[in-house]
C-alpha cells in the first residue's frame, strides 16, 4: 500500500501512475485504514509510516485552498463562463437546455455535442444565447459555444488526432475577449494517453499566443495532481481558476467515492475569480463547471 500510494508522483513516466495520480485522497484513506489494520497487528512502526505516505498523498488536495485567493469589489460586474460536458449519449435534451437557462451564464462552452443536440441549441436557447459557434464535425467531438455577448469572430481548429477546439472572440463591456473550448481525449489506455499529452501541449501552446483577455476552458479529462496538469499551466502562461478557492470534482457524476476534478478554466492576468464551483447534476455524466470572472484593473 506504500508503494502504491508513492507511485502517483511518477506520473510523469507511466499512464498507470498518471491514472492513479487522479485519487489523492482515495489513496489518502485507504492507507488510514492499512495504518489501523497494522496496529491491530503490533506493526507500530509500518502503521506510522502509512500515516505519514497517507498524509503525503492527501496534502496536495488542500494546496489550493493555501494559496490567496483574488479580492474582487462585491459589485463588480463579472462574467459567468459554464463548461459543460453535456455526454455524447445523453438523451434527455431538455434537462441540458434546463440548466443552462437555471445558470444564466454570459457564456458557455458545451463539448461532446450531437448534432441532434446543436439543433436544440439554436431552437431552444436562441433567446437566451443570440450569438453562437457550432463545431460538431465528429461523432461525440462537437464542441458549440453559446453567447449572449456578440462574437466578433470564430474559428474551429484541430489537436492531434482531430480533437476540435472552439476558438472565439466575444465582445464583452467594450473590448474582445478570447475563450478557446476544448475536450483532449480520456487516457483510457496509453496509445490515448499519449495522444492526450500531446493535444494539452498544443492547446497551451494555442493559449499562450493570445493577446486578448484569454479564458480556456474544457473537459481536460486529467486532475489537478497530475504532472500534465502543471505543465499545461507552465506552458500557457496561464492561471488555474482553483487558486484560493479550490478544486470542483466534476466526473463521474453520482458517485462521490470516485469523483475526480477533470473539468477546468484557465485565465489570463487579466481576469479575476470571484467564484467557482460545480453545477447541479443533470443528465450528463459530468457536473457542469461554473467560473465567475471579473476584469483586473476595471
């Protein structure tokens, strides 16, 4: 159990360790419950040395809560941005146009979009959402972005291995704003896993040449433990919106054992967080990813 619990900081070298990094404190109780196991024993000294990997393994879970937190006006005007994985086999179309009417955000970047779904976005949410970009090419891989704000211009660019990436500029309060949406692969095997590496460097590289106000925000499908996590931050020249506030575990929604963080946003110096959470659950498998953004130095 100590070694396993020590394996995450290699996350770095092997999709298994990268994996296991995901359940800080999974690992965190699980090596509780060995240390109880071991006293029962008369193990005194392996039961101290599980306490202290399963504190080791739990510590980077609470580091964002330790860092300052951004100090907004409480009447600052702010954005609300929602990141949304509405799941590719998610059939009741009703429960996601319920929600994003409920959360009433300026914007929202929806990822695993079906056509049949895109359809209802431009019935259903057009009063809400005049303004929108719809890049559904593939299967399970569209990404729409719905604004009540008008866009000022749109792209859809491409990762490796096709993974689409939304790439706008909204109008908002008198200046252009850049949010890029997007949804790298799950690392459900290594081929995959190497694959999603690539596509978060090439999205950080994407980031980084940016100039505007910039909000990134997606589906990463990896934790905030991850090594490929700190590199997509250290690339992108980009702050992680968990500072100060903490992480929202998004996935899988209904099981609170296993829920993980893989839903993020990224912001440039430019913005503020005045807040950030976790939606309520709905139809898809995921929790939608609720951001309140406020302009620095307005």
């Amino acid at each position: 159990m100590i070694v396993v619990s020590i394996l995450p900081r290699f996350s770095r070298w092997a999709w298994c360790f990268d994996v296991l990094s995901g359940f800080p404190l999974q690992l965190a109780a699980a090596g509780m419950i060995w240390s109880v196991g071991l006293m029962r024993l008369r193990r005194p000294a392996l039961a101290a040395a599980m306490v202290g990997v399963a504190l080791l393994s739990a510590a980077p879970s609470f580091t964002w809560w330790l860092q300052p937190a951004d100090v907004c006006a409480p009447a600052a005007p702010h954005l609300r941005i929602v990141g949304y994985n509405i799941w590719a086999r998610n059939d009741d179309r009703a429960d996601v146009l319920r929600f994003l009417r409920e959360a009433d955000p300026d914007i929202a970047v929806c990822c695993e979009v079906r056509p049949e779904m895109a359809r209802r976005f431009s019935t259903g949410l057009r009063d809400l959402f005049p303004h929108q970009a719809h890049a559904v090419r593939k299967p399970g891989q569209g990404i729409v972005v719905l604004s009540k704000h008008p866009l000022l211009s749109s792209e859809v660019g491409e990762l490796s291995d096709g993974a689409l990436v939304a790439n706008v500029v909204v109008s908002y309060r008198g200046e252009g704003i850049r949010v890029l949406g997007a949804h790298p692969f799950s690392p459900v095997s290594v081929r995959r896993w190497n694959i999603r590496n690539r596509q978060l460097s090439e999205l950080a590289a994407l980031a980084k040449r940016m100039t505007e106000p910039t909000i990134v925000i997606g589906d990463f499908n990896t934790t905030p433990w991850s090594y490929f996590f700190d590199r997509f931050a250290s690339q992108s020249c980009l702050r992680d919106t968990q500072r100060g506030i903490g992480f929202a575990r998004t996935w899988p929604r209904g099981n609170p054992f296993l829920q993980m963080p893989i839903d993020h946003a990224f912001v440039s110096d430019h913005w503020l967080v005045k807040a950030r959470q976790a939606g309520r659950a709905t139809s898809s498998d995921h929790l939608p990813l609720v951001v309140d953004l406020v302009r620095a130095g307005r």
